[in-house]
C-alpha cells in the first residue's frame, strides 16, 4: 500500500492574491452572509436549515458501513472463506454414483449371436437388446506429503488477508474523510476572512466615493478602490466555489445519494487542538508496527509463502490413495430376468493406489525453486511497507513540528497586522494615508491571515494522522 502523504499544496490551492477581497456592491456583512448565489454551491441556500450536519466521526462511521470499495473487499472475504471450506473437504473421502442405459440394433441379425455385455458372455437372437449398469465409487487421499493440509493452512492465512485488506482500505478512506473534513474547515475559515476584507474593501470604496466628490481623492485613486473590490468579490466567490468542490468529495466519498444535501457541522478548532503534544517518530513507528493491517498483512504473505514451499517440496513424497467400488448390471439378452441379473452380478472392489515420483521432468524441482523466490519477494515486499510506513509518519511529524512552531509565530504576526490595518483603514478615512499604504497594509494582513490558516490546519491534519497511526481514533 502507498501511504497517502498530506502535501501543503492541498491548502495552497485557495486564492490568497494580493489586493483581493465580497460578493456585490453594496452589500452589508449581514447580507452577504444571506446571499444565495445560483452559480456556486456554496451550501448557503435557502434551505440551511434543513440540511444535516455531519459531524466527522458519522461521516466516518457512514463510510464504513457504504464505501464500494468496502464491499467488495468484504465480498472477497467471504470468496476466501468459501475456499477455506473447499480445502478442508479436500481431506474427507470423494463418493460418486454412476449410470449407463444403452440400446443396441441390429437389424441385419438372422440367427442367434454370441454377445458379451458386462463381462457376461450370452447369447440373443434378438434385433433389439438393452444393456444397464451401475456404479458407487469412493476414493480418498490417505497421502500426498502433506500438502492437503498445507493447503488448509494457507487458505486459511489467506482469509485473514483478505480481511487485513479490508481493514486497510477502511483506514484509507478513514484518511480520506478527515483531510476532507480539514480541508473545508480551512476553506470556511478563510471565507470568512474574504468576506470580511470584502465588506472593508466596501467600505473603503464608499468612502473613497465620498472624498472623490469633495476633491480628496483622485479618479485613479477611486479606481484602484474599485479594483480592490472587485478582486475582493471574485475572492469570495471563488473561495464558495473552492468549498462547494470539496463538500461534493466528500459527498462522493460517502457514496450518498445525488439529491441530497449535505454539509458539516461547524467546528471550532482551538489553540488547544493545534498546540497538542505532538507524539514522537519513533513512539508512533512502533505502535504502527504492531496494529497497522498492511504490515500485517505482509508477514502473512511470508508465512503463507513458506508453507507454499513445503507444499512444492511435497512433490517429490510417494502419494497413496484409497479407492472402492460396488457395481452392479443386467442385460436383455440374458435368459435370466433383471432381478436375478443384478443379484448375480453384484461386485465390490476395494485397493489401494501408490504413486512414486521417480522422473517428472524437473516440474517438483522448479516448483521448489519457484517457491522460494516468491518467499524471498515477500520479504522484500515487507521491508519496503515498513519503510513506506516510517517515512509517512516521519513526514507527518515533520510536517506537524514544523506548522505548530509556524502557528505560534503566524498567529502574533496576524493580531499585529490586523491591529496595524485597522489603524490604517481609520487614517485613511481621515485623509492621513494614501491608496498605496492602505492597499499595502491589506496585502500584508492577507498574506499573514494566509500563513496562520495554512499552519493552524496543517498541523491539526498531521497530529490526527499520527495519533491515528499510533491506533487511536480520529477525533476532533
């Protein structure tokens, strides 16, 4: 399995471009907050209200139960326990009933024929005679080398595989939902830090209309005004757009149905969450170790690969087998009638079947062979998982180190920049700033907005990955 790796590109994919910020002219925060936009959705529709919340945990809880892929995994399951039960047959003794009605014509016949029919000689002037015998045979392997048993064994290492298998694609979509679920929570946020900029950026242009008309302000000013709203619009719009699309992943992820409705429950995501102590590389490695499914699964493909060389290696053993029959058959052409046919020609068997391997023309040596270089790929398949598992949770806590140490210094640079802009905003509606200091002041508050986003949910995603690889539930 390849570890799905959260990349920051993922959070980067929102529009954070400078002097961008609401939705239409002259619209007050409340407003927007109500405005339905026929062409995004946005999940703000008229029938809010009515839509179901889902919490992470049922969105969970729901996968699990719907998921297709879930299914038929747990289809494949069921297949392997059929297996299971037909190789455990293989031990018991075989019984079979057999049939043969015939019909014999011969038309040219004149005198009496010498016939022979189940081993009894008789003799018919008949041009149409009837011929019947009956057959029960059992058979049983008292022998093979063992393989039968064998065979038990790795259906039954093949079961618990496929069940592993399984539990690694739950775990799968279990990430999945909650690098979903984080991604529209950090979309949500920075939709409410678009909308608003949007509703200053308004502000700001109704004022800058005002100083216009009283000779305060320049056409070229006003226009870069205009500018910065328009951009603020598109932003807002764009960022619903952004949320909409992951809401339909998620959607999609469920396996709910096209029509109907479907959003998150708000969730505030506190200091406490994102400052959390981060578990150690090595802390997380081993517990993965010991519950992860795919490792898991891995050192059954090696168990099963060494009793598929026993298997091999039984090739070269003597094979004995039981077998018994009763027969039984009566002929028309008999002067005996049936009943005293079938009585006379009642006849039990009963022996025994030696098979030794002397030349096989180096089948059984290069099954051997062929055993132990898969042995030797199951290995290697092992040691690469293990790998693959240390360095996604190595660069989970990478990641999670890196953006909570991030979160603590973004989180003081974007209260001192909003402070710094309002200050800014406030002179300029008193004439004490220019267009280009106000426009730099926002574009530096955006890109510190941007920063503390981007690390607050970075490191919420990673530390719920490694708790989650350390074997505890997603939660938050």
């Amino acid at each position: 399995m390849k570890h799905r790796i959260f990349s920051i590109a993922l959070l980067q994919m929102l529009i954070w471009n400078p002097g961008n910020g609401c939705l239409a002219d002259n619209l007050t925060d409340k407003e927007l907050q109500e405005t339905d936009l026929e062409t995004v959705s946005t999940g703000r529709s008229n029938n809010e209200n009515t839509t179901r919340k889902w919490s992470l945990q049922e969105c969970i809880d729901y996968a699990l139960e719907n998921n297709i892929q879930i299914k038929k995994n747990k289809a494949t399951e069921e297949q392997e326990a059929i297996g299971l039960k037909e190789n455990k047959a293989a031990l018991l003794p075989s019984l079979s009933f057999s049939m043969n009605q015939s019909l014999s014509y011969r038309p040219l016949q004149e005198t009496t024929s010498n016939l022979v029919a189940n081993g009894i000689a008789s003799s018919s002037s008949n041009k149409l005679t009837e011929n019947g015998s009956y057959g029960l045979n059992a058979s049983w392997t008292v022998w093979d080398g063992g393989a039968n048993l064998k065979n038990v064994k790795v259906q039954e290492l093949n079961q618990q595989m496929a069940a592993l298998t399984t539990e690694t694609s739950q775990n799968s979509i279990q990430e999945q939902i909650v690098q979903l679920y984080i991604q529209i929570l950090y979309s949500e946020e920075a939709l409410k830090v678009n909308d608003s900029l949007c509703a200053t950026a308004q502000k700001q242009y109704d004022r800058g209309v005002v100083m216009t008309e009283e000779g305060l302000m320049s056409q070229a000013e006003l226009a870069q005004l205009k500018s910065q709203l328009s951009s603020s619009q598109y932003d807002v719009v764009n960022t619903q757009t952004i949320v909409a699309g992951y809401k339909l992943q998620l959607k999609q992820l469920l396996e709910l149905n096209n029509g109907e409705a479907f959003d998150i429950q708000p969730l505030e995501v506190t200091d406490e969450a994102v400052l959390e102590l981060i578990p150690t590389t090595v802390e997380v490695y081993q517990a993965a170790l010991q519950q992860r499914p795919e490792i898991k699964n891995k050192q059954l493909e090696i168990e099963a690969a060494d009793l598929n060389i026993s298997i091999a290696r039984a090739g070269y053993s003597p094979s004995l087998s039981l077998n018994a029959a009763i027969s039984d058959s009566h002929y028309s052409a008999s002067q005996m009638n049936v009943g005293q046919q079938m009585k006379e020609n009642l006849n039990g068997t009963v022996g025994l079947s030696l098979s030794i391997p002397i030349f096989d023309n180096r089948r059984n040596k290069s099954a051997v062979e062929k055993a132990k270089v898969a042995r030797l790929t199951s290995e290697l398949d092992l040691q690469e998982e293990q790998k693959n598992l240390y360095s996604t949770i190595e660069n989970y806590w990478l990641q999670a180190t890196s953006n909570q140490q991030k979160y603590l210094a973004s989180k003081a640079k974007s209260a001192s920049m909003a402070s710094s802009y309002t200050l800014l905003n406030e002179q300029f509606e008193n004439g004490l700033k220019n267009i280009v200091e106000l426009l730099t002041g926002r574009d530096d508050l955006l890109s510190a907005e941007q920063e503390r986003l981007q690390s607050k949910y970075t490191t919420l995603l990673n530390i719920q990955m490694l708790q989650f690889y350390k074997g505890e539930k997603m939660n938050m």
